[in-house]
C-alpha cells in the first residue's frame, strides 16, 4: 500500500529526539480497559544477534570493517529516513558488506525496542508483501533487496551490486543471522482492528507522527498523544455495502488516559478539519476534499475513522 491519500498540508513536525531503549509495550487482554504498559525488557545486549562469518556461503567474506549506529547517528545512515525509526523505538543498526568477486550483499540490521517496534517499521517498509518461503522470517523481497521482520529486529539484504549474488547466497546470509535472533511473542492493537471489511495487506503500527503522517494530519506534533509509548493500528476498509474508509484504533493505558488524548486532539484540531458534531465522547468532522470522519472514545479506546466514502 503507497498509503492514503495525503491531505492538503503536511504537519509541521520538529525532529524527534531516539526514544529510549527501554520499551514500553501496550498489553493487550481483549478490552481497551485493561490495555497497560509491559514491564521493561531485560538488557539489551541480551538481545544482540551474531552478525554472520564468512561461512554463510562458499567463496564469501566480509567487506570492510562492521559499522554501529546508535540513537541520532543513524542520520549519518538514513538520513531522510531515520526519523521513521527513532519514533519505532530505534535502538542500534548494524550493518556488514560481504563480497565474492565482483558481487556484495549488505546486511542492514536494524535492533528496536521490542518486537512491536520491529513490526511497525517492517510494515511500513514491505510494500505490497511479496515473500520467499524460503527465508525463516515473515518478509518481503525481491531479487534486490529482502525486507525481514524477526523477535526486535527489522532486517534488510541489499543485492545492489552490478554483478548481482544469487537469491539463493542472499537467502543464506539473511537466514544465518535470522538463526540467531529470538522470537518475541507479543499482542499488538492490530488485535483491536475489526476483520469484517478490512483490506488484507493495509495493516499499519502508528507510534508518532511521522507514522500517522503518509495517511492523515489531525494536527501538529503528537496530536494523538502517543508519546513514544503507545501504539495504534490502522486499516483500510471496503464493506459490502461499498462505502470505504479508513480506521485507527488506540488502546491508551486508562479511560481517563483515553479522555485527555481525545481533549488534546479537540483542542490542536487542524484547521483544515471542520468540526460538524461535537459531543462530550467525540466528534465528526469533514476534511478539506468534503470527505467524512469521526473520532469517537469509549472507555480507553479511541476510534478514528476518516476518508469516509458515501
């Protein structure tokens, strides 16, 4: 999915500083009022993946030393892109060049603050999902690059080089690093998405506003007041009546969590939403193009539902 359609301004957004590594997990047990944050993670060198020897395939070996990239540094990577990371909860990027001949792959390993960080960034990366069964993670490849999401780890295999590896020595080097990477069962607000309707593929983490920004602007900044802690879940829907829209889904820690995003959301509406209805749970508003939506708590969840077709 290329992402919604974009409303007529962007938000002004302020670079956001990396977010700490200590993740702060939403718990989901089936009802909003109970969503809570997860205790924090054991150390993170306890995470580290082994980054593969040579041995990954006959004839390779490593190219140039390992690179590290912590917190802000990893604009000297992505920049134009790492701002996307670091509000995922950006932790660490390794990345290792490989060589036979005249052929390298890269290895791009990028560790998050826990399993749903990872999670988001993979599908906000993966495009439309084309898979390889053949690698041990979900993903989304082609012969030039794989896109994996394993445990904390979104991974990518860069095959860029004018004499391309084959997919089979790129497969073998994600999957020697994949071996080393734990999984991390958790629950996520994807759970919180009805199925009826919902377009397969269009599934997407939000946990800021760079995230929420390719597919709608309800004001400057953090105006969902996720704080680099909360996750929400998106979706397109088609129901069978035809009407299309888009949902968002946020579990907040508490109802009275819940009843401030919505005051702040209320409050630093973008100017370019008018407000039809607004009452004490919510409110309904038309956007710029004359589309509707709504923004409606109940208890500790807030539905957003916008690009709403007639």
């Amino acid at each position: 999915m290329s992402g919604f359609d974009r409303p007529r301004r962007k938000v002004k957004l302020v670079r956001i500083a990396a977010l700490s590594a200590v993740a702060v997990l939403i718990v989901i047990s089936g009802t909003a009022s109970t969503a809570a944050s997860a205790p924090s993670p054991p150390a993170q060198a306890s995470f580290a993946a082994v980054i593969p020897g040579p041995g990954f395939a006959a004839g390779w070996d490593r190219s140039g030393p390992l690179r590290t990239f912590t917190g802000q540094d990893l604009f000297n990577q992505i920049d134009g892109g790492a701002e996307l990371f670091l509000e995922f909860g950006f932790v660490k990027l390794r990345l290792q060049t490989y060589s036979r001949g005249k052929s390298k792959l890269t290895l791009n390993a990028y560790e998050m603050d826990g399993a749903t960080s990872a999670l988001g960034v993979y599908l906000m990366k993966m495009g439309k999902e084309t898979p390889f069964p053949e690698l041990a993670a979900r993903n989304s490849s082609e012969e030039a690059q794989l896109t994996m999401v394993k445990g904390r780890y979104f991974v990518q295999v860069d095959n860029l080089d004018d004499v391309p590896a084959s997919r089979a020595e790129a497969v073998a080097l994600a999957n020697a690093f994949l071996a080393g990477v734990a999984e991390e069962m958790t629950a996520t607000p994807l759970d919180f998405l009805p199925a009826e309707g919902r377009i397969a593929g269009s599934e997407r983490l939000i946990r800021g506003p760079y995230g929420l920004q390719p597919y709608f602007t309800f004001g400057e900044g953090d105006i969902l007041s996720l704080g680099g802690r909360i996750f929400g879940a998106l979706a397109e829907y088609r129901m069978p009546d035809g009407k299309t829209f888009a949902r968002l889904m946020i579990p907040y820690p508490s109802p009275d969590a819940a009843a401030a995003a919505l005051a702040h959301i209320k409050a630093n509406l973008d100017s370019y939403l008018k407000v039809t209805n607004d009452r004490p749970d919510g409110l309904d508003f038309v956007d710029f193009q004359g589309k509707k939506g709504t923004v409606v708590r109940s208890g500790a969840l807030i539905e957003a539902r916008f690009k709403i077709s007639e």
